[in-house]
C-alpha cells in the first residue's frame, strides 16, 4: 500500500508536462467510448488503448456482466450506461472480455461458490448463455470459447437497455465486442469473429 501511496503523491511531478492538458479537464468530458470490461487488475483499459484521461467513460463489473434492463430497481450499471449515451453521447460501446477471467471459468466449471453468495448471484444469470460452449475451461483455448461467448451475451443484454436501442437504431453508437489476453496483450475484435457481436 505505501508503495501505491507513494506513486500517487508523486503523480502530479510526474505529469508536470502535461500540466496543460490536464488543466484543460477542468472544463467537462467528452470520452469518445464507454468501455465495459471486468474488474480484473490485469486488463487496465486506458494501457491497452492509449487513452489519455477524458477519452474513455468506464464501467468495470465482476465478470464484466451488464445486468439486464429493468425500469425499477437502482443499478449501478444501468445509471453508467444512462449517462454515458444520453449525457456524455458516447459514440461507442466496447464490451471487453479477457483471458484467464475468473469469473467466467467459475460459471463455465459451474464451481461451487457458496462462500461468495455476492458474487454468486451476480454471476448466476448468466450460466445459461454459455451452456452451448463445448468445453469445461479446463484450459485456455477452452476457456476463451466460454469468455467470447460471454462477451457477445453482454453485448445482447446491452441491446435491451433503451437508451442503447434509441442511440444504435438512431446510427449514432456503435456496439464492440473485444477479447483480451492477459498474457500476450493481444486484442481481438470479436466482430470479426462472429459478424454480429450479438451472437455466439
Ligand atoms: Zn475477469
């Protein structure tokens, strides 16, 4: 922790280049894309695509799920999505899944996670989507099939919020699924894979 301390009460030397730009963030945000990814500390959003601060609105989840839509109820998730398209006009909405994910092997092995009743329900929903993937994710090759197809179901959940269907039906957002290895840092566009990110 001291370490991470340290690095932070240093942060505003080590920027003192870019003094002006930073200064110029005092003035709002315009981020071209909401990036929806997992919690996970290895994938680091802005690393992965040059992002200078501004540049991406984010919304981290365990498994990088997006819950489905419902108009009652509070969720974190859903308020993200609402002001990132209707506030903030986000011309893109990345979904990020990666390598070596946690979550999705729990749910792809079907683990037993009675000690982490949170994360449980969390994850829960989201079993049957990836029920069509071969495989126990025993290993890598197994489980980047679970995590691609875990990926397109988000990217179907986020079709149901409203605000998503207005902006995409409105030709003003496009919608990405991406595939990230931990490992070799390579980057795949999961469009190219399937055509339609929507499917598996
Ligand atoms: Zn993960």
């Amino acid at each position: 922790m001291n370490d991470l301390l340290e690095r932070a009460r240093s942060f505003q030397q080590r920027i003192v280049r870019d003094r002006g730009y930073y200064r110029s963030l005092a003035a709002g945000q315009a981020p071209a894309a909401l990036f929806i990814t997992c919690s996970d500390s290895r994938v680091v959003p802005s690393l992965i695509t040059d992002a200078h601060p501004g540049e991406l609105f984010e919304l981290r989840t365990a498994g990088h799920v997006v819950p489905p839509y419902t108009a009652a109820g509070r969720c974190a998730e859903a308020a993200t999505i609402e002001y990132a398209v209707e506030v903030l006009r986000v011309r893109e909405v990345i979904v990020c899944g990666h390598s070596h994910c946690g979550a999705v092997a729990a749910l792809a092995r079907g683990d037993d996670l009675s000690t982490l009743p949170s994360v449980a329900n969390w994850l829960a929903p989201s079993r049957p989507a990836l029920s069509s993937v071969r495989g126990a994710a025993e290993d890598d090759i197994e489980l980047e099939a679970h995590v691609q197809c875990h990926v397109a179901a988000q990217l179907e959940a986020l079709r149901g919020y409203p605000q998503i269907e207005r902006a995409v039906a409105a030709g003003r957002l496009g919608l990405h699924a991406w595939y990230y290895r931990v490992d070799t840092a390579e980057v795949k566009e999961l469009t190219a894979v399937y055509g339609d990110p929507g499917r598996c």
